[in-house]
C-alpha cells in the first residue's frame, strides 16, 4: 500500500494516465527527468570537485 492506495486502484490510475498520455509520451517524459536528475547529479558532483581543488590550494599555502 502506498499512501493509502491499494494495488488495484494504482493499476487504474497508471491505465487512466496512459490513455491521456499515450505510451510514447510517457516514455519521452521518463526520458527527460532520467536527463535532468542525471545533469544535477553531474552539477553537484563538479561542484564537489570544485570544493575539493580550492581546498588542496588553500592548504598548500
């Protein structure tokens, strides 16, 4: 059960959804987040990096 919903009523809902939609609408949607969570992953992991590298410089001095 999430939040209170049972199997039966969350298959309706996703049936519901893919008949507004459309399959390959969905697939495209899915595709876009993938690449936005992907590119702020990348963000902060640079921005570590960045952190990192002014770190070991201000330790040199």
């Amino acid at each position: 059960m999430i939040g209170g919903l049972r199997l039966t009523e969350l298959l309706i809902i996703l049936g519901i959804v893919v008949i507004l939609f459309g399959v390959g609408r969905i697939g495209k949607l899915g595709g876009e987040l993938g690449a936005g969570i992907k590119g702020f992953k990348d963000s902060l992991q640079s921005k570590n990096k960045e952190n990192e590298s002014k770190d070991t410089k201000s330790d040199e001095k």
